[in-house]
C-alpha cells in the first residue's frame, strides 16, 4: 500500500508547502507543535499545531525575532 502523502500548506495564507513545490519554501517552512498545561491561553491539556510558510512568519512574528549571523563553529556544526 503506498504511503498517504500528507497535505502542507501554510495555515495562513494557503501557500502549498508541498516537497515537490518549490524547495526553498518547503526547507523554510515552520512547523509549531505544542501540549498547553493548566490555564494555558490556548486551553487545558489542548494540543496547538500550525504550519505556517516564511512569508507568513516574517509578516507576524518579524518584529519581535533576532537574526544574527552563524559563527564559524556554529555552520560547522550544523553541516553533515
């Protein structure tokens, strides 16, 4: 039985995300995967997901995230 493909698209704005789309949309995507405890805003013991596309992410959360650049040992680091 082959394996179900799953759907990626942007939750915001629809972007297809799909990894025979565009590469470098697909490699920037942002998955967010969390379980709320007690209180939470989002509910108790609820499980909040969303993927959303670079455009979309820059456009809400820009403002408030730091880009630094990769060190040496950083890019080393992170390189198979």
């Amino acid at each position: 039985m082959p394996l179900k493909t799953l759907q990626k698209i942007c939750n915001r704005c629809r972007r297809d995300l799909a990894p025979d789309g565009d590469i470098f949309e697909v490699q920037e995507a942002i998955h967010i995967s969390f379980l709320t405890g007690y209180a939470s805003v989002f509910g108790d013991c609820n499980h909040v997901h969303g993927l959303f596309c670079q455009h979309c992410l820059h456009e809400l959360l820009g403002p408030y995230l730091r880009t630094e650049p990769l060190q040496d040992d950083q890019i080393q680091a992170n390189t198979p």
